[in-house]
C-alpha cells in the first residue's frame, strides 16, 4: 500500500465503501437474504446464494487489489460489471438520486463506477488500461 501514490485517497476511498458493502452481509445473513430472497426470486435460482457471494467476495477481492494497488483491471472491471447490473436490475427503476429527491437510486453506483474507470484509465482513453 502505497500511500504517496497520487491515486491512494481514491482507492482508499472505494475499498473502503467496497468492504463496509460486503463484509457486515457476510456475517449478519445479509448475502444470504439477497441471494435467496432477491435474486432466487427474480430468476437466478437455485444460483441465487452461489452468485449473491460470488458478488460480495469479488468486493472484497477488488477491495484488496484497490489497497494493494495491484492487479486491478480485472477485478474493477467485474466490480464495473456488477454496479452496471445493480443498476439495470435496481437502481435505475428508482430515478437517480440515492437520497434527497428520491431514494436508492443509481447516482451512487454510477459515481463509483466512473472512479473505477479513473483508476484503469488514467490517461484517458488514449492509452491502454492499468494492469498492475
């Protein structure tokens, strides 16, 4: 963890959101209750549990690469992947804002993904991604 790289505070920032995200679900039947009680009920079953982890455990594993600043394409872009989805599947059919003129909206996700994109990115779209 490289603290005087110019793009810790935002990794930072992200792992942290990442973890506090997943971990606490991971322990108080949260992913649980998403795999089950969500996702099996719109269509994934019997893979609703199986993906609801999967889901959680990819965060974290992101998380790690963000702090490590290593390793990073893959793991943000499946994290990409999955705020894309949540927003497809959730958050879009709830406006924009997250708080204030709504509620649980996609403003947040689309926030994060973008500061994803920031971190593979980071000369733009001229050069090629960040692989390490």
């Amino acid at each position: 963890m490289n603290i005087f790289n110019p793009t810790f505070l935002l990794r930072f920032a992200l792992a942290v959101i990442l973890i506090i995200h997943s971990v606490p679900g991971m322990f108080n039947g949260g992913v649980n209750a998403f795999g089950t009680l969500y996702l099996e009920q719109i269509g994934f079953a019997p893979f609703g549990l199986f993906l609801a982890w999967a889901i959680k455990l990819s965060h974290v594993v992101c998380a790690i690469c963000l702090l490590w600043d290593r390793y990073i394409l893959y793991p943000a872009l499946a994290t990409i992947f999955i705020f894309v989805a949540g927003i497809v599947m959730i958050h879009g059919k709830e406006g924009w804002f997250v708080v204030g003129g709504g509620r649980n909206g996609m403003e947040f996700n689309f926030l994060l993904i973008f500061a994803l994109l920031m971190l593979i990115f980071p000369d733009g779209l001229r050069r090629k991604p960040k692989t390490t």
